[in-house]
C-alpha cells in the first residue's frame, strides 16, 4: 500500500519480497556502524514480520523508500513505536539508506513527508528520535525536521548514551 509519495520517491508498505533488497541496508556495517551492527538474512525476514504486524497494530511502522525513477528500493523512513522510553510511549521517525544512495538529499526528502503525515493525517503530537553523537548525517536530518535535543537516554545493550531529540506541535 502506497502512503506517501515526494518529488523523487514513494514510500510503501513493506512486504516479505524486499527481503533481499534490504540486504544492502542491514547487511553493510558502514550502514549498521550506528545501530545493533550487521543483520542476517533470518533477521530481516524477522523484521519484516514485526513491520507487517505493526502496520495492522499501531497503523504505521517503517516504509520502504522507492525511488520513483527506476522503482528502487534505497531504504526505509518511517514511525516506529515504543510503548516505554525513558518512562513513557514515544513515537520514532527513522530513517536508514543503502550507502550508495547517500548524500543525496533522500533522507530529508522523505523524512519531512513522514514528520507531516505523522502530525496531520495521524494526529500524533510528540515525535522522538535516538541519535548516537556521532551521527552527523542523522543529526543533520533530525535538525532539517526542526528537532530539538532534549536529553541523554541509555538503551539496553547499549555502552554510551544517545542523543533524544524531540519535535512537538504548538500546544
Ligand atoms: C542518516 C542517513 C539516513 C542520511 O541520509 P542522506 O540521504 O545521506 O541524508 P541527506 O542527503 O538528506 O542529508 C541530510 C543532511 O546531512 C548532511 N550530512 C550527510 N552526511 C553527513 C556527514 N557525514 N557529516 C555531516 N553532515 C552530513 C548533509 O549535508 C545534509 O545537510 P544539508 O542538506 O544541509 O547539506 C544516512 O547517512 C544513513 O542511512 N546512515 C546510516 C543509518 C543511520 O545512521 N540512520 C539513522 C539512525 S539514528
């Protein structure tokens, strides 16, 4: 099912035949270097699963990014739920690209789609996003949406904070 679509890309559900073209994504540690490290084929078949099933629960989840002119998968943007973080839900926008597609102005592209439908056709009011420090390209992203950091959060398994950084709608 189509959601969203921008100059250059369409953002779509997933479904379990892009498995092997997330292996570009999962499977390269330069795009895993921020994140829980390189994935296995049964872990991206797993995460497809939870994505279906998310769509159907929470009504949103990741969406794969097409690239209109050559119908391409690049990578996901997307809302990503979490029913405790730091003591309370939270939605995440998430964004992740094959490296080959870097530096193109993608990312922003559709994350700023994805920051407008999260707040106008789903009505959310808060979006949060987990950036490791370092993370110069997300940061940058995150900065285009208009969030602002808020506070260090330690997730499990993890050996050093991320950065939280939040977008609100005027109350
Ligand atoms: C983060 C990511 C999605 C950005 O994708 P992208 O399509 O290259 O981003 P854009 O082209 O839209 O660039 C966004 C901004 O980041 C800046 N940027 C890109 N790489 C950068 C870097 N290494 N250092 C500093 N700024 C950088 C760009 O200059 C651009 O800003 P500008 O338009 O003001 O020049 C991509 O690098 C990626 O997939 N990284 C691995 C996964 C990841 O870390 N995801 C985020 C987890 S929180």
């Amino acid at each position: 099912m189509q959601i969203l679509e921008t100059k250059r890309l369409l953002l779509r559900h997933f479904h379990l035949l892009d498995a092997s073209a997330l292996r570009a994504i999962f499977a390269d540690p330069e795009v895993m270097r921020f994140g829980d490290g390189v994935q296995t084929d049964a872990w991206i078949r797993g995460w497809l699963e939870q994505t279906l099933a998310n769509y159907g629960h929470w009504g949103f989840g990741p969406y794969a990014l097409v690239k209109k002119e050559n119908s391409q998968i690049m990578g996901y943007c997307g809302l990503f739920y979490f029913p405790e973080l730091a003591g309370q839900a939270e939605v995440e926008i998430g964004y992740r690209l094959a490296r080959n597609q870097w530096g193109k102005g993608y990312a922003s592209e559709a994350a700023l789609a994805v920051r407008d439908y999260a707040f106008q056709t789903l009505s959310m009011s808060r979006l949060v996003a987990m950036i490791d420090p370092g993370n110069l390209a997300s940061l940058a992203v995150a900065k285009k949406l208009g969030m602002v950091y808020e506070k260090e959060i330690l997730l499990e398994g993890y050996d050093h904070p991320d950065h939280l950084y939040v977008l609100e709608t005027p109350k």
